[in-house]
C-alpha cells in the first residue's frame, strides 16, 4: 500500500494528468475523447461516481462511474464502474483499491446496494483486481453484433 493516497471527486482540471495516464498505459493520448468523458461526468453524473487519486502530490489513478435506475431489468439504482485506470508507475499499490472504497462507500451512502462492471474475457488482470475486490460474476449476460463497417 503506497504511504498516503487521496481520493477526492474528478475535476475538469484533472484532463491532462488523464490523459497522460492512458497515454503511459497504452501509447495512445486521446485529449479530445477525455475532454468529452469529463463533460458527460461534470454536466449529468453524481460527483460522487467519478474520482481520481492523488499520491505524490499528482493524479495517479481515475475511475469513471455512473449511477442507472431501472436499467436492464434490474430494480432500483444500480452503480456503474465504467472506466479505471492507474498510472503504471503507481500501480500494485493499493490506488484502484482505494478508489473502489471510495466509490463502494459513496453508493452505499446514497442507498445502492448493486455495484456492477463489465470485464473482457481476455483481460486477467482485470478480473484478478476485481475478484480480489470482493466482485463475483453475475448473473447478467451480454450481446453484441459485429458490424461490417
Ligand atoms: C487493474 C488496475 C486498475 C489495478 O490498479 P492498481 O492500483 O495496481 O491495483 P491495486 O494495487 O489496488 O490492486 C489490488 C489487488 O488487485 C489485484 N491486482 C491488481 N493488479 C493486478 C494484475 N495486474 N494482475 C493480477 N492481479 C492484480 C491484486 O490482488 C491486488 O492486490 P495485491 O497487490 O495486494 O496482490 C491497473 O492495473 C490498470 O490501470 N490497468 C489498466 C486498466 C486500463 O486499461 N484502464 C484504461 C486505460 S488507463
């Protein structure tokens, strides 16, 4: 666990450390599609769902969350993770974790007793971190079509 994190509520100011990470994470910087995710969270999503964690004094890691009612068949609020992410020079220790508990804290406090997220069937590391996390596979099944454009 790194010696002191901080998780606080995403800001607009946080795009370019956003960028940045992802930009370290995968070779690809996409300021414009950030710049839009940021908007999307500031204008129509609770503050709470989207965070960022500090160490060092900077942005290390985000998760970008949403809250659905009634959504999918399923009753009542249900919180979305949609996108998490940490700096690979930050990662292993403890920053996803700690913003998960943030978020998992933050759902409860406003009555969600469902956290859901969707994890690539080739993705391991994803679903080593969420199973380590206390997620299980659920009982939904997804659908998808190939497109030929
Ligand atoms: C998955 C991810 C969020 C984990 O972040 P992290 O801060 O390193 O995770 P934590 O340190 O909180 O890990 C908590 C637990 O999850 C598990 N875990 C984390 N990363 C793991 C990995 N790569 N493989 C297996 N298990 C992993 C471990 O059990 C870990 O506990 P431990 O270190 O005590 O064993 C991070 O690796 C990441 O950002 N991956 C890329 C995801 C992505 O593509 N995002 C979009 C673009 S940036």
């Amino acid at each position: 666990m790194a010696k002191s994190i901080y998780v606080r509520n995403l800001r607009k100011e946080d795009l370019t450390a956003i960028v940045d990470i992802e930009d370290r994470a995968t070779g690809v910087a996409r300021r414009a599609y950030w710049e839009a995710r940021i908007d999307i969270s500031e204008a129509i999503r609770p503050h709470w769902a989207s965070l960022v964690a500090e160490a060092d004094n900077r942005v290390v890691g985000f998760v970008f969350g949403r809250a659905g009612e009634l959504e999918f068949g399923l009753p009542g609020t249900i919180a979305w993770i949609e996108i998490i992410g940490v700096d690979p020079a930050y990662r292993r220790q403890g920053i996803a974790a700690k913003l998960i508990e943030e978020f998992t804290s933050s759902a409860e406090d406003h009555g969600i007793k469902k956290i859901l997220t969707l994890v690539s069937k080739s993705s391991t590391e994803m679903e080593h971190f969420f199973t380590r996390l206390g997620f299980a596979q659920g009982q939904m099944i997804h659908f998808q079509k190939d497109l030929k454009s």
